[in-house]
C-alpha cells in the first residue's frame, strides 16, 4: 500500500476574506483544541509546525508568516502579520487560539522568548536546507545542526505524563507489536529488538499483510505501537485500527497530533523532526523517532531493573564468542570471558 505523504487539508474559509465567504463549524471545534502531549514551555515554533497541515489554508499562510521570520513577528502588530498574510486580523486570533497560544499578545510573547532561547543555545546559522553549492563541510554542519535540533526540540516538547503511562503499558503487556514501514521501519525494529534483549515479548512487522495478521491476533492487555513520521501512512494506520478493534493497546509515535494515526492510537507521543531538502532521506524524523524509542526502552528496562541486567548480561555473553578478542583499545581480551 502506498504511504500517503500529506493528510488532508482543512479548508476553513476566512469570513473575512473576500476570496473565501463561508466559514467551516467542523475546524472551529479543531481549533479549541489543545495539542495532545506539548508541554507550555515548548517552542511556538515546534507546535506551528507540528500543526501546519491541518490548519485551515488561511491561517496556513499565517503560519508560514510566523515560521518564515518569528522575532520580526514578534515585533509587528497584528495588522501587520495580517497583511503580510494576505487574510484578516480574526484569522490571526484563530490561528494562535488554534495551536494554544490564546492570543496574539500571548505569541508576541512565546516567539520574543523563544528567540532570546534559540540564540542563547547556539551562535550557528545553518539554515536547514541543503543546497547544490554546499560543500561537504557545510553538508556536515547542517545534517549535525538539524539531527541536534531534532532532538532538543523533542525533549522540550515531549509529554512526560503521557510517556509514564506508555511506559507503564509497554512494561506490563502481554505482547508488544511494533509497525512501521519505510525509514520508520527500522525504529519499529530497534524498539522491538530493544525490548527483546531485556526479555519483553516483542515482533516488529513492516509488511502490510503480515502487520494486519498480527493485529488480528492481539487482543486485551497487548500492547500495538506504531511508527510514522507523517502520521498519514495507511498501513500503519490500519494496522494500529484493527488492533484497536480487537481489544490492544494502541500507542503512535508521530511529529503530527491531529494527523490520521491519533484517530486510532490510545496514546499519543510526539517528535519535533523538521524535514527540508531531503525529506525522502527520512533524517532528522529518523533521528527523533529513535530518541523517542530510547526514552521508552529505558524507562521499561527499570521498571523491570534486576530482570533486564541479567537479560542484558545472558545475551553479551551469547554473542561473545562473535566478536574478535581485542578490546576498544587494541589490546587482547581476557580468553576466559570473551567479552
């Protein structure tokens, strides 16, 4: 099945936009509704982004505004910012109620602190997209700066209640499946190895046929996690709605809250990956998603603390015998333990 890149759009008009006359009733109800998982200190920016698709086209161009320069947004009137995105001063009042900043005094403010942050964090100006005159060092710096970021932005917005109770769930089901496909694919499979090295009951599928036979056969107190960047992949939303249907636990890891999977994921975690030039590589998401898999193996693994150690020891000890017998350092390794 093809992975679908972009979930629809919804096409609120602006009623103060001569272009757009009717006002949509189901986006208003959207739009009052906190995002799942961010935390209030989190970067505006982060939420904006994470939001962008399902925002109505008139408050899209809001956000590109915002996005685009956010200190000079921080400076302007709301007038201004209006102007600049071709729509009304009422739309920019639904776009900051729409990602929960209330108001547009209350984003002057989140976008003028998050700035001072960003520039207290780092002096580098890397931009985020590759371009053909790049060189290799340049090509270093950005794919560095980005995968740091990616991961910074995740901690700061990540949702540590929700994470307990995912943790919680993971660490006392029965069976854990893990789905994705594509680059999610491979995280899917370090949570599944992960929790496998620490003897949690776990499979990782990323066949389409084969990740709805498993979700067939799950049932109450199993535990369904899936992995997509977009949250639009069909599979994977499939997978985790037939799971649902037959009693599991559905949890989604995803960079977008309002996208398809959260209709069909109990719980919600989020990344903050921003994709530019070479979205097809999957990297920075790919990066996220892994610090996100990470937060989860190890808050399993002390819930069952003294159980993983000696599972961890049993399996370096099994593939000892795999390895060469030097150390990290040159020198030869102990025979008797072929650590």
């Amino acid at each position: 099945m093809p992975t679908v890149s972009k979930f629809p759009t919804i096409d609120a008009a602006d009623p103060a936009d001569p272009a757009e006359p009717d006002a949509a009733d189901g986006h208003e109800a959207i739009a009052e509704t906190a995002s799942p998982g961010r935390d209030a200190d989190a970067s505006p920016l982060v939420r904006i982004r994470s939001l962008l698709p399902g925002l109505a086209r008139a408050e899209q161009r809001v956000a590109k505004v915002v996005l685009e320069d956010p200190s000079a947004v921080a400076r302007r009137s709301i007038t201004e910012v209006a102007l600049a995105a071709n729509t009304s001063e009422t739309t920019v009042t639904r776009f900051c109620k729409a990602i929960g900043v209330g108001g547009y005094p209350q984003l002057r403010i989140a976008l003028a602190a998050d700035t001072a942050r960003s520039a207290a964090r780092t002096t580098r100006n890397l931009g985020g997209d590759i371009t053909r005159d790049d060189d290799l060092s340049a090509v270093v710096n950005k794919v560095s700066f980005a995968d740091a970021r990616a991961v910074e932005e995740t901690a700061d917005q990540l949702d540590i209640a929700e994470l307990e109770r995912v943790i919680g769930l993971i660490a006392a089901a029965g069976r854990v499946d893990v789905y994705g496909v594509g680059a999610s694919a491979f995280v899917a499979a370090d949570l599944q190895q992960k929790l496998h090295r620490i003897g949690r009951v776990s499979f990782a599928w990323s066949d389409t046929h084969i990740m709805l036979t498993s979700a067939a056969v799950l049932k109450p107190g199993d535990v369904a996690v899936g992995v997509s960047h977009t949250g639009a992949t069909t599979d994977t939303v499939e997978a985790l709605r037939v799971a649902r249907e037959h009693g599991a636990t559905t949890i989604a890891v995803t960079n977008f809250p309002r996208s398809p999977i959260s209709e069909v994921a109990d719980h919600l975690l989020t990344t903050a990956a921003r994709e530019t030039t070479f979205r097809s590589g999957a990297t920075a998401s790919r990066i996220a998603q892994l610090m996100v898999i990470d937060c989860l193996f190890i808050g399993v693994a002390q819930r069952h603390l003294d159980d993983a150690v000696s599972a961890l020891d049993a399996t370096r000890d099994a593939v000892g015998a795999h390895r060469l017998g030097v150390r990290p350092d040159g020198r030869r390794r102990p025979r008797e333990t072929g650590k």
